[in-house]
C-alpha cells in the first residue's frame, strides 16, 4: 500500500518543474532562429561568389583585357583597386553590398543595383506565371494520380510528371515555339510583349515591372491580352519542370492521407471516393508542398536562365547569359547575389507558412 509520503510528488504540488512540450520551442523563437540563420547563409555564397570569380584574375582584364592597350588597362585595373591583395578586395566588397553598393559593370558601366532593378522583375514575373502553371498542373493531376492508384490514369500521370522534370527546359522551350508558334502561329515566339504595349507600360507612373499587373493597374485590357500571349509558353515550358515535382508529391501524400483511420471512417460510413480525396485527404497533402515550395522557387530561378534565353524574356536570366559572354564578372557577381538572396528569404517565408499550419514544425 502506497502512502502520502511514498507517493511521488507532481506538478500540481510544485515539488517538480513543469515538463516541457515535446513539439520544442514555441513558434517566436522558431521564427528568430530561422531568421537570423539567412545570414550565414548569404554570407558563406557571397563568400563562395566572390572567391570564385577572382580565380579567373580581376575582372577587368577578364572583360576587356583583349580590347586595351597595356597601359590603359593598368590604369582601369588601378583604378578598380583590383592590383590590391584579394582579401583586402573582399572585405572591401563585403562593406560595399552592406550598403546596397555592388559597383558598376565593367561592359556598359551601369550601375549594378539600376540593373537588377530594371530586369529583376521580369525574373520575378516569370517565376510567379510558371509557379501558377505548376500549382494548376501539379495539385489536380496529382489528387487524379492518387484517386485512380495503381490504373492506368495513375501510370499515365506518373510517367507524364518523369517527362516533365526529365526534359530540358530550353528543349521544353524549342518543341512549344515549333508548334504553337511556327507552326500553328497562336501564339508569339519570343519577347514580353509588343514594342507598342511595352512601350506604353513602361510609360507608366510608377510601374512595377510586371507587365500584367502594369496593364491591370493602367486598365489596359489590349495590352493585357497581348502581355499574356506572350507569357504563355515561357510560363508552361518553366512550370512543367516544377509541375511534375508537385504532381508526384500531392500523389504519394494523398495516397498517405487515404489510408487515416478518419478516412477509413468516413468511407465505412459511405462517403464518396471524390469526396474523401477532396474534402479530406486535399488539404493535409498541401503541407509537404508548401514546405518544397521554397526548393522549387531555387529551380525556377535556375531555370529562368535557359528559358529567359530561349524566349529572349529580358529578365535577370537573359542578362546573366549576356554577361557571361561579355566575361563581366561585377555584373554576374551581382546577379547571383541577388538571386541568393531571393532564394534565402522565400526559404525563410516558406518555413514560416508551414510552421503557421502544420504546429509540429518546431526547434
């Protein structure tokens, strides 16, 4: 028999500390935690960026080192401080992007920070378009996949997503300009727009880059049309790739999510198959995609560079080919942080979503 004092004390009787939650920390310190942990990160690929352009040799000769005399190229490199010793060059330039300074390009000697304004939105419309083209592709397809398991809808899907990551994207790009645009003449080959709705969108007060929304904002609905005509095919050959990642990830979670005990409930009551899968299986398959969002912004952005190429889309992308060719490292270097950055934060605004609805998502 266990008496008063045999008994173990609890946490009613403040003999014990509380114990704590098994989930970790509360979502406060989960959010500061993974902010703070974004500057690491930009700072070790900065770190990389920057030694690795330099292992080339400075810029300057680089990129004009076949065009100057001797002497004038001495002067710019002087000039540059790129005759100084590397490390003394690197904290200088970690101290200059600390202030939004990263110098100008040495091809058309542009300020750095005015060009990433100029074509970072047009990188930034088309990743919205393709993201749209893979949510439309990749949720529906997949509840489909997981609906009809193990037939031939779900074979036929399945091999559809493998053949839309497996392709290139600037192959993708190819095949839809030869028959949508060459051959069935529907739709334009190349550009973000006429040169007359261009030209009046950027004409605009205070425009925002993204052309749709300039037009929407301008009322604009001729321009509009024509804005998306041209963001067709750039936004499919993009959001495929991403699209079949989506499409096999709603699969697999649905399937998962089918086999809950709720569900078995729900279907032992006589709940309909369609109705299980897009009332109660939809919404928790959602999560996983929200958490590989943020991996697949990373992929459509190294993927806008191929597409930006091949549909001549004047984005970030097309500049970064350009200025490779042009061995205008400044510029690159530019770029690449940039999209380090891009990449950094929607990782951190991605963790942040799935942590406000999945509370498991804990330090």
């Amino acid at each position: 028999m266990t008496t008063l004092i045999d008994a173990p004390p609890n946490e009613q009787d403040g003999l014990l500390p509380p114990k704590k939650s098994r989930s970790g920390g509360g979502l406060g310190a989960y959010i500061v935690v993974r902010f703070f942990l974004i500057f690491p990160t930009i700072f070790i690929l900065v770190t990389l960026v920057f030694f690795l352009m330099r292992i080339t040799g400075d810029p300057i000769t680089a990129a004009l080192g076949d065009r100057l005399p001797p002497e004038a190229l001495a002067a710019r490199i002087h000039e540059a401080g790129y005759d100084r010793p590397v490390i003394v060059q690197y904290f200088e330039y970690l101290g200059q992007i600390a202030t939004g300074n990263f110098g100008r390009t040495i091809s058309d000697n542009l300020l750095v920070t005015d060009m990433l304004a100029s074509y970072g939105t047009a990188t930034l419309e088309l990743a919205i378009n393709s993201l749209v083209v893979a949510l439309l592709v990749g949720i529906p397809l997949g509840m489909v996949a997981a609906r009809h398991r193990d037939k031939w809808p779900d074979a036929v899907l399945r091999f559809f997503a493998i053949l839309c990551y497996a392709t290139p994207v600037f192959f993708a790009g190819l095949l839809l300009k030869l028959v949508f645009s060459v051959a069935l003449g529907w739709l334009p080959v190349a550009g973000r727009a006429n040169s007359a709705d261009e030209i009046a969108l950027t004409s605009l007060v205070s425009p925002t880059g993204i052309y749709w929304l300039d037009a929407i904002r301008s009322g604009n609905m001729a321009a509009l049309g024509d804005v998306m005509a041209h963001a067709v095919l750039p936004a499919v050959a993009l959001g495929l790739l991403t699209g079949g990642v989506f499409l096999r990830l709603v699969r697999t979670n649905v399937i998962g999510t089918l086999s809950k005990d709720y569900v078995e409930a729900g279907r032992s009551r006589g709940v309909s198959e369609f109705r299980l899968v897009t009332k109660h299986a939809y919404k928790p398959a959602l999560i996983p995609i929200i958490t590989v969002m943020g991996l697949q912004i990373a992929l459509l952005l190294g993927g806008a560079v191929l597409t930006e190429t091949t549909f001549e889309w004047k984005g970030l992308g097309f500049q970064l080919a350009h200025y490779l060719t042009a061995r205008d490292f400044v510029a690159v270097q530019g770029i690449v942080v940039l999209l380090a950055v891009i990449v950094a934060l929607t990782n951190f605004i991605v963790d942040i979503v799935a942590a406000l609805i999945d509370p498991r998502v804990r330090y």
